[in-house]
C-alpha cells in the first residue's frame, strides 16, 4: 500500500533524485518511489520564471510572441503551419507575402 509523503518530505525526495546523479527510474527503484510519482513531484516544485515584481509568468505568456497582423485581403491563399503541440493555425496571405511571413515566423524566439 502507498504511503503519503508531505509537501516538504516531496520536496526533499525531489532533491535527493537531483543530488544523486542517478537516472529518474534508477533513483526511484532504489528509494521504493514510484517514478510516475516523483515526475509528478519534480513538475510540482519546478521553478517557474517570475516577473520583476517576483510574480510567475503565466505559461503561456512566457512561451508565445505574436506577429503584428494587417487586415484580411480578399484575394490571399491559404497556409497551414502545424506546431509541434498538434494545434495547426490557418493564416491567409497573399502569395507575394508568404515567403516572408515564413521567414519572419521561423526567425520569433
């Protein structure tokens, strides 16, 4: 039967699998913790970058920068760009403007 560990006896775990050097399976096979469990805890106490006034940065925000968009002309193509999440997003362009977009897209860090 599983045993509950505390918020703070988490976090010491957490912190014994970084300071052990050993893999994430081969640390939970020698401390009996299973490794679903520990990778739960591990995202649990994840540092998360803040702000300048120490507040998190939403997740979302911290990772999508949007491209100024002009207004929607009638005589545009469609182009799919699928993104690594699954989500695809339908932009429509004039033909003359895709290569660029492309390029500004593949260049937003």
């Amino acid at each position: 039967m599983a045993t509950r560990c505390s918020s703070a006896e988490q976090k010491s775990i957490c912190e014994a699998w970084q300071a052990s050097g050993l893999s994430r399976a081969e640390f939970c096979r020698q401390n009996n913790v299973g490794y679903k469990t520990l990778s739960r805890w591990l995202g649990k106490f994840k540092e998360r970058p803040k702000t300048e006034n120490n507040m998190p940065v939403p997740l979302a925000s911290a990772a999508i920068k949007f491209l100024p968009v002009g207004k929607i002309v009638a005589d545009t193509s469609p182009l799919e760009v699928l993104l690594p999440t699954g989500v695809v997003c339908k932009v429509c362009l004039p033909e003359d403007r895709i290569e660029s977009f492309l390029w500004r897209l593949l260049q937003c860090k």
